[in-house]
C-alpha cells in the first residue's frame, strides 16, 4: 500500500524540535566499547514489544497494542475502514490480503462472507457491501486467536520484517530499524516518493548509511527529515511529533540501541516505557 493513515481525527499540531548538533550532546545511553556485542536489532523479542507499543502510542494513543486488534473505524481519509493492530485498510489492499489468510487458515470464518465486497471495494473508500455489520463482525473475530495471529503474521510480513531487514542492510540499529517500521507502516514500502523508498532516497541526496561508510546518526537524521517533509505532503499525516517528539529525542539521546527507559510524546500526550 502506498500510505498509511493516522488513526487520530484530530491532530494537534505543534512546533517541531530545534536542531541541537549531536556532538554538543552528552548521553546517558553513550555506548560502551562492547556496545556492538550488547546491541540486539529490533526483532530481538524484548525491543519488537517496545516497537509494537511505541507504534500504538502513535496510531491508538496506547501502549496497550494487544487491545486494538477489534479496533475498526472509517476516520475519513479516503482508506475506508481502518482496523487491527497495524491500521489495515479496506480500501489499501491489506485488509483484504488479511481476510484472505484468515479464511485459508478457518474457512467459514465471519469474515469470510465479506470477501467479495472487500475485493470491489480495494482502492477506494467504500463501504458498499461491509455495512451494516462489517465492525460488528471484525470485532466478533477479533476474539479468536486463530485472527490475532492473522493479524501478527501480516503485520510482520508487510511491514515489520522488511523494515527490520533493510535497517540490518543499511547498518542502523535498533531505533533505526524502528524508524524504517513506523515509515513503513504510515507510508507504505513503496518506491514513490512519499512511501519509503522515496524517502529512503530523498535521505541519500543528503548523507549515507553506515552500510555505505556514513555515520549513523548524520544518516537517521537525514531519513527523518526525508519522512517529516513527506508527512507534510498529506494533511492527514501533518503532525509529525511521532518523529519530533519520539524518535528525534531519542536519536539526540544518543539512544541508538533504544534501550530503555524510554519517554516520548505523541500528539501532546506523553508516554513512559520503564
């Protein structure tokens, strides 16, 4: 899919972060000469769960991911529905991919009566066909694990493991790798430029990754003044404080294992991973 939708309706926007050189910055997180043993990327199970909340945090105002795999609402952006714990959308392509793994792992599922509509209405914001009892239904399934891992296998395969795999490939750490996810899933992992691949690109006019001789942080700086000029793009991704109040603060951190103990902002409201 090309974009990813916030789920909040209402952004508040605010003033982004001043620039501060990374170098006039002393860090707690400063790693230790073994810090490239100690380092572990973010599929490593204890940083994927920080992941996985930090995400929430941004698209459900949460850090309880677990609980959103019934969510689903139309929040008027042009997707359609968006639902589950990654925002899958009835209008970008995923939604269906996942009703349709589903239905291969339970046939007769309660979702499975929809797949019609959900292939007529792919690319647009219809809901012709899902109405009256489509949430109703998606919340019903929600309850059934056989759907949960549904949704945790899509969600790994779309976004999260070709994030992970990428950031190894460019030589960035954990909070790297976690900034190609959050890309990912907002923007899709597509090669225009406001997906991540143009992003990525955009990012390369202006440094390198380590995998290039680049230094890290000069590069994810780099990649995330790529990603907030391309949220900009879109009114309904034009608050950026997921990467001014989040990631930049941990990359002016010097945090670039993310370990904890992390805290952030998101749309003005704060978060504390211990």
């Amino acid at each position: 899919m090309e974009y990813r939708p916030t789920r909040r309706s209402a952004l508040l926007l605010g003033a982004g972060l001043a620039a501060v050189p990374a170098a006039a910055l002393i860090s707690r997180y400063a790693p230790a000469a073994d810090a490239a043993v100690q380092a572990v990327n973010l599929d490593d199970p204890a940083k994927k769960e920080i992941a996985m909340k930090i995400v929430c945090s941004a698209e459900n105002s949460s850090l309880n991911w677990k609980a959103q795999y019934k969510y689903i609402e139309d929040i008027d952006d042009g997707r359609g529905y968006t639902a589950g714990i990654i925002g899958f959308c009835s209008g970008t392509h995923d939604m269906l991919e996942l009703v349709e793994l589903y239905t291969s792992r339970k046939s007769g599922n309660i979702l499975a009566k929809y797949l019609p509509a959900l292939r007529r209405v792919d690319g647009s914001d219809s809901h012709s066909g899902l109405d009256p009892n489509y949430t109703r239904d998606w919340a019903t399934a929600a309850k059934d694990t056989v759907f949960q891992q549904c949704q945790n296998d899509e969600r790994d395969r779309v976004y999260f493991n070709p994030a992970v795999s990428r950031g190894k490939s460019d030589g960035v750490r954990a909070l790297g790798q976690f900034a190609y996810y959050d890309a990912i899933v907002m923007h899709g992992d597509g090669d225009d430029g406001t997906s991540f691949g143009g992003i990525r690109k955009r990012a390369l006019a202006k440094a390198k990754p380590p995998a290039q001789g680049g230094n890290e942080t000069t590069w994810l700086n780099a990649f995330l003044d790529a990603r907030v000029w391309a949220m900009k793009q879109e009114e309904a991704h034009s608050d950026t404080s997921r990467v001014d109040t989040a990631q930049r603060v941990w990359l002016r951190n010097g945090n670039l294992d993310l370990n904890t103990p992390l805290d952030w902002k998101v749309y003005g409201d704060s978060y504390h991973i211990g």
